[in-house]
C-alpha cells in the first residue's frame, strides 16, 4: 500500500517508515532507568541481532542500575542529569567493568540527554517522563533521526515546534494507545477513517461519582488495576488526565479533528485503541497488557520482533466490555480536548499545573477532586493563548513557570479555606 495522499501528512504515518533500514539497528535509550527503559532494555538484549545500543541517558537517581545497564549493552556513553550523580555513577561502573576495562564517556547535566538524542544512531527511544523530554525530542528530530516517542509530554507541550521539524513518518509512537491506532491505519487511508476511538481502563476509581472521589487517598489512586507507572502517570490514569493528554497526541500525531476522537471505557485493557473506517469497519489492535509491544512497534517498525510479548491463549474464555466515559466525574478529557483546540501554550499549561496538582495531592495537601478543580481555574486564567505558529521553547517555558506557580498559589488557598 503506498502512502496516505492526504495533505498535510500527520507526524505518525504507518504507510511511511522514515529512513529504514534492514539489519541491526544503533539505538540511543533516554531514561534508560524508568519503567519504558528497563522493558526496552528487556527487549533489547532478547534480540542482539536486531538492536544495538550505543548509550543510555537517565535522571540520575538510580546509578547502580544505570552502571548494569551499560555494562550488560556495553554503550559509549552514559548520560545522567543531575550532575551531583557523577561521582556515584562513575564508582558504580568501575564496580560493574571490573580492573583494566574502559569505562563509557560520562554526560552530566540537564543537556545531556538533548546531546544523546542527537548522536549517531537510527532510532532515539525517549522513555523520559515530563516535559522535559521536549528538547531531547527536538534534538532527535533536527538530527534526522527516528523517533520511538513515548514521553507523550514533548508532543503535548511543544506540538506546533515537533510538527514544524518532523518529517513524515519520523515518528514512531510508544505509548500502547497511539501504537494501536498507528497499527490499525496501516490499513487503509486517512481519507477512510470516521473516527479514532482511545480506550481507557478507567483507573482504580472506574465507576465512581464525583462525589465517592472526595475521599479517595494517594495509596487508593496508585493502585492501578493493570499498569504499572510511575507515580505522576499512575495519578494522571486515575483522574483520566493521561487519557486527555492521548487525545491531544493523538489529534498531533494522525492530525485528525478533535470531534471525529473519542474515549471509550475497556477495563481489562485488552484492545488498546480502534480506528472506524467509513464503511463502518472497525479494526482494533489487542494485546494482553504489557509495553514490550508497543516499544518493540517504536524500535523495528515496519518489521515485527518476534516474541516481543505475550499473546492472547484462545482456549480460555474472556469477557471484554466497553463502557462510555462518566464525563462528570472525570472532566479532564473535555478540558483536554479545550486546551488542545485552543493550541499555543495552553497545552503546556495544563500539563504543567497538572504536574503541580498530583504532587501537591501526593504530598496530602490537595484532596483527589482538587487536582482538576485547580487545573481547570488555572487554564481558565490563562485565557486563550496566541497562535501556536510561532511558538518558541521560550513561550513553552514560560508558559509551564506561571502555570505552575499559579497552581501552587490556588492549591495552597484551596487548603487554607478548607481548615478555615
């Protein structure tokens, strides 16, 4: 099947594999230490004929698993973005090495996992979790190389800057919904697609009110029915926050209007996405949950890794629901959907407070329905932002410092008129 004819392009195109190559591919990991890193690695060293990894970036604070990880993939160079790591990094390599063998080069400091993501490779994995994943993500781009993208923020805060720099087919996206729906327009044009539909396992508190959400607490909302996150994700998947932010990345990625993508409830989280075609067939991508197979879609694409993970066994019985979503209880997809239709800093805003909201909320300081209750003042404070033709990283930057330091300020009077 040829490319979508379709103008212009979306950034995640199936039918288009930028500069694909057959053979091992170089691969550079950022956040080689969180949750997408170490399944990556996993994969990785299951399939040393397929990948090769030439360096690893990471926060930092986690450097006996970094010294391993190099090691075990013996890359050229770490990165680490605390610089105070260093020194604790770099014993624990000369534990791991052992006398006598070379060590990898050691980046320190907030750049080094931008400097990475351009190196000489094929494929930038960026695993990192945060908007600051935006300029490693532009890095790569720039760079030419492919981009596996599962730090969903970059695309979410910066779109209009990854969009002015990734060629079609550039990305490749890691995230298990847009690496559904990526697999699912493989088969056909956009021309033939009605709508995207995002699926949600709804959180720990599926089926709640508004009201049963008062009391919930951090241990209630960090434990996940299916994943296992970090915790801002795990947070941001029990206010269904995560699920607005892929439906901004989605209308970015397949640049399809926000009305024609919807989010349905699926709580065994089996059918990660679906895309309706117009002539009323619906494809849907499944799997049994686990992110080794949307990561090995963001590596080999358009080739399949064999055993990547696990299949469905036919010979049991299974139930799959789908359940509309409780808009009322959970608003953060409307105010999603709001904040990406008005474009320019808006997104930035949103994630941002949002950022600031869950921390406040894990520390015991702001109650469940608070999160939302805040972002929604904050994004309604910010108005509706200029064009986002030309926005500037700047603009982004300073966009996330207000929005966060107004989210404290509305968090912190919220609490004080709460014990008042």
């Amino acid at each position: 099947m040829g490319p979508m004819t379709d103008s212009p392009a979306p950034l995640a195109d199936p039918h288009l594999v930028f500069d694909a190559v057959e053979g091992r591919r170089d691969l550079v990991i950022l956040g080689s230490t969180g949750s997408i890193g170490t399944q990556a690695i996993d994969l990785v060293l299951r399939n040393p004929d397929r990948f090769r990894v030439t360096a690893l970036s990471a926060a930092g604070g986690r450097v006996a698993l970094l010294a391993e990880q190099a090691r075990l993939l013996r890359v050229r160079t770490v990165g680490v973005a605390s610089p105070d790591a260093v020194p604790a990094l770099r014993e624990a390599l000369r534990q791991e090495y052992g006398a006598g063998e070379p060590l990898p080069e050691i980046l320190a400091g907030p750049d080094a996992a931008t400097e990475l993501a351009a190196s000489d490779c094929h494929t930038v994995l960026n695993g990192i979790t945060g908007s600051i994943g935006l300029a490693p993500t532009l890095a790569a781009l720039k760079a030419g190389r492919t981009l596996a993208l599962a730090n969903k923020e970059s695309l979410i805060v910066g779109g209009p800057l990854v969009k002015a720099l990734a060629a079609p087919g550039q990305i490749i996206p890691v995230d298990s919904e847009h690496a559904a729906l990526f697999q699912a327009l493989a088969a056909g044009t956009r021309a033939d697609v009605r709508r995207l539909v995002v699926t949600a396992s709804g959180g720990p508190f599926r089926g709640r009110t508004r009201s049963e959400l008062a009391e919930v607490t951090p241990e209630q909302a960090l434990a996940h029915p299916t994943w296992a996150m970090g915790p801002v994700i795990t947070v941001n998947s029990a206010t269904l926050v995560n699920k607005g932010l892929e439906v901004i990345e989605a209308h970015l990625l397949y640049d399809i209007p926000f009305d024609r993508i919807e989010v349905v409830v699926h709580p065994q989280s089996y059918v990660h996405s679906m895309v309706e075609f117009t002539d009323g067939s619906t494809l849907a991508q499944a799997t049994p949950p686990d992110m080794r197979g949307p990561i090995a879609i963001g590596l080999g694409w358009p080739m399949r890794v064999p055993d990547a993970a696990p299949a469905f066994d036919w010979t049991k019985a299974s139930t799959w629901e789908f359940i509309p979503l409780d808009t009322e209880a959970f608003p953060s997809v409307g105010l999603a959907r709001h904040v990406g239709a008005l474009g320019g800093t808006a997104p930035a805003v949103f994630n941002a407070a949002n950022e600031e909201c869950v921390d406040a909320f894990l520390s015991g300081k702001l109650p469940f329905n608070g999160i939302m209750d805040t972002v929604t003042a904050v994004v309604g404070e910010h108005g509706t932002p200029e064009s986002g033709t030309s926005l500037t990283v700047a603009d982004v930057l300073e966009a996330e410092t207000w929005a966060r330091t107004r989210a404290r300020e509305l968090s912190a009077k919220a609490i004080a008129e709460a014990r008042a």
